[in-house]
C-alpha cells in the first residue's frame, strides 16, 4: 500500500480551506480504492496495529521478566557452601539467609508483576478482539446502508418515471376535444309542456 502518499494526503484533510480539506479526503478515498480497501479497513488495519505493537512489547517484557524469574530461582536453589573459616560461619551464614531471603522477596515481586502483565495482555486482547468486531460491523452496516440507498434511488427514479407517464396520460386526455351530445330537437306536432306556479 502507498502508505506514504496516503499519508500525505490525509494530512492535507487539515486544512482550514473546506475546498482543500474536501479534495483531499476525495483523494485519498481513490487511493484506498486503487488499493482494494476504505477507510473503515483503513481504520481496522490501524487499529490492529496498534495493537499488535502493545502486544509486542508486553510480550517483550514478559519474556524478560521470565527469564529474570528462572535466574533468581537459579541462584536461590545453588547450594550453600559452608565457609572454609569456621570463626566467620555464623556471620556468613546469616548473611547468605539474608540474601535468600531477599532473592524470595524479589522472586514474588517479579511473579506478580508477571501475573500483572499477563492480565494486562489478555485485557489487550480482549480489547482488540472486541475493536475489531465494532469495524466489521461498522463495515458491515455500511454496505447495507449503501443497499438501501441504490433500492430507494432505484425506487425514486421509477416513482419519477411512473408520475411523468401520469402526466404524460393527463395532458393527451385534455388536449383531445370533448364531444358534447347534439340538442334533441322537437319533434313537429309535439305538444310544449309549460308549467305553471302557482
């Protein structure tokens, strides 16, 4: 895709000229176009990828935290070797106790914010997840109000084509001349009726 060019031309969609601004989406739909998609794949496919980009460090941080883990739990099961100098083995002793024990204390720490990052990745997932199927209904919404638009243009022209040939019918109906009925004439000898009131 000429992501580059498309781009460009989106960012001239901010303009403060309308004329401007108009034109440039214009174009940038024909570029989209040209490549097969719209703007709602355009905006799916950028959704995803910032997503996928989330994802991709969280991952990242998990594989580091991971192996942060498998080392201090290395170094927590080594075996402790008493000192050679008897005289400082308590003193040693209490310090190695020491540092285990804060080995442990880092080791949960590091567990947690594992388990942290682990739900904090699948709530990116489920988010993502949930984004898409809003784009594909968007999508899918869309192409039916474009279905319905051609059915009521389609319905529009034929209603015009059906009211002109009305028209059409009308004005051959009045231009033809009315044939009026001839006055019935008397017959010779036929008596007058005249009426009276009284």
């Amino acid at each position: 895709m000429a992501s580059d060019r498309i781009a460009k031309v989106l960012a001239l969609a901010a303009s403060d000229n309308e004329a401007e601004a108009l034109h440039a989406l214009r174009t940038a739909q024909r570029l989209l176009a040209a490549e097969g998609i719209d703007f709602v794949e355009l905006s799916r496919r950028l959704i995803a990828g910032d997503e996928s980009e989330a994802l991709t460090a969280m991952e990242d941080e998990l594989f580091d935290l991971r192996a942060e883990v498998r080392r201090l739990r290395g170094e927590i099961d080594k075996p402790v070797r008493p000192p050679a100098d008897s005289a400082n083995g308590f003193g040693r002793a209490a310090e190695t106790e020491a540092q285990l024990i804060r080995l442990r204390a880092r080791l949960a720490e590091l567990t947690a914010d594992l388990e942290g990052e682990r739900s904090q990745t699948l709530r990116l997932q489920a988010s993502n997840a949930n984004l898409l199927r809003q784009c594909e209904e968007t999508h899918r919404l869309r192409q039916e109000n474009r279905r319905l638009i051609q059915i009521a243009e389609a319905m529009a022209a034929e209603a015009a084509a059906r009211a002109a040939e009305c028209h059409r019918l009308t004005q051959s109906l009045e231009s033809k001349p009315r044939a009026h009925p001839a006055p019935k004439r008397r017959a010779a000898g036929a008596p007058v009726r005249q009426y009276a009131l009284f």
